[in-house]
C-alpha cells in the first residue's frame, strides 16, 4: 500500500512517525498532482483559500478514476466547518472513502499567528477554545489510515479541556513566553486574505462573529480517546515538551 502524506513542512507533519512518502503540491495546479494520484492512502493538508472548495472538487474528480482508496484531511470545528462539509457532501457522492479530523482554532499555530513580540491576540472575546495535543492528532491520523472502519467518518479532534485567551497567557508565562498585553483582535483577522463576496464567505463571517457576540466556542470533545484510545497531555506540558515545534515557522502552517 502506497501512503503518501502532504504537509511535512507543517507543525503536524513534524509528530508523525511513520516511513511515507511526502509530496509538495499546489491544490489549484494539476500538474502537481500525479503523486498523490497515484498513492492508495493520501493525507492532504487542504489550502485556506477563496477558492479551496471548488480546487478540492476538481481534485476529487480526479481522484475518482486514480488508484486513491482513502482520503485522510484535516477539517475545522469553526467556520471553516462550512467549506469542508460541502466538500465531504461531494466525496461521499463521488464514492471517495475519506476521514476528517476536524480542529478547533486555539492550537491552530496560536505561537505563529496570535502571539509577536509579547503580544497575545484574541479574536474570539470572551469565547473559550478546546486545545488540541498535535501528538495526538498525529497518532490518530496514522492509526486510521486505510481503515474501513473510519470511512465517511468526522471526529471531532480536541482535548479535555476549555482554555480562555487568559489561561492561555498565563501557562506561556509559566513556560518563559513574555505576554504584556492581550490584544482584542477582531476575529477577521484570522482569515484577513479572503475577500470574496460569496454567500459562503459572508455566513462564515458571521459565524465568526458568533465568538465576539455569542462568546460560541467548539465544544470539547472525547473522540479521540474513544475511537483511537489517545490520551493528551495538558496545555502546560506541551508547551515544555515541544517549543522546538511550536515556535517554527513551517512554510505549509498557512494553510492550516
């Protein structure tokens, strides 16, 4: 069986631990697709932009007469939500056997994205986010691939473990990362590249907003212990193990 995972220059491609092959690709050019093509088991890290869902498509299309028997993604518990369930409807039509781990948004690269120069931003007000241990995504990842009982299956990949953006500050003090100041960011921030004027880019906006005016968070979830006997370390812990991770600069981290 012929594995072949995206995204090893990201953050999550460094915690996986099996011998695969690894392939650099452009979801909106085909000509850099041959590779995943013509693998039995692909793990794609998917681009966040204004034109993933229908680039996925044409992707899947071809998937359909390719020698793939297994998608493995990464998915989102935010708005993002909204493009990837779309895209899920059009693999299960097309007969594409995937699995989705669908993140929420607090480990999603917070050392790279929300926090510079002692400033902690916080898009999401009074909101509360459920962290996510990469090592346990990483092992669930691997566990499930070519698996038919994790076919057309979402799990929903977080910790124990709700986090407010003070929480968050507090536990990188304790590991030596200077905050002077949380910054009330607004939440489009996170998605400041994506300005298309679609219906499904507007609902995603206000599903943002929903972290400002509705203090709406992804719960937290046990799927990952259920399903893949995966248990996480605590916030405070991965911040020890893994700073020569986490403060990396990954080229593919953007499109998480």
């Amino acid at each position: 069986m012929k594995i072949t995972f995206t995204g090893r220059n990201s953050q999550i491609g460094a915690y996986f631990k099996g011998n695969y092959n690894y392939h650099s690709y452009q979801l909106d050019d085909s000509d850099t697709w041959n590779a995943l093509l013509d693998s039995d088991v692909i793990f794609l890290i998917l681009p966040k932009t204004e034109t993933m869902l229908d680039d996925a498509k044409r992707f899947m299309l071809s998937a359909m007469n390719s020698n793939i028997k297994h998608i493995v993604k990464i998915g989102s518990l935010g708005p993002w939500r909204l493009i990837h369930s779309q895209l899920e409807s059009f693999m299960r039509e097309a007969r594409l056997p995937y699995t989705s781990f669908d993140i929420a948004p607090l480990m999603n690269n917070l050392f790279t994205e929300q926090y510079n120069n002692g400033v902690l931003d916080n898009y999401r007000g009074r909101a509360t986010a459920p962290y996510l241990d990469p090592r346990c995504l990483a092992t669930a990842i691997e566990q499930c691939l070519g698996d038919k009982k994790h076919f057309y299956k979402n799990y929903n990949a977080t910790g124990p473990i709700q986090y407010t953006i003070e929480q968050v500050a507090q536990t990188m003090k304790k590991n030596g990362f200077v905050v002077n100041k949380i910054n009330n960011a607004k939440y489009e921030k996170s998605h400041s590249a994506m300005t298309a004027n679609t219906n499904d880019f507007a609902l995603m906006k206000t599903l943002g907003a929903r972290y400002l005016t509705e203090d709406w968070a992804p719960e937290t979830c046990w799927d990952l212990k259920c399903h893949f006997n995966i248990g996480s370390r605590t916030l405070d812990q991965f911040m020890k193990d893994d700073q020569h991770i986490f403060t990396q600069n990954f080229a593919e981290d953007k499109n998480l």
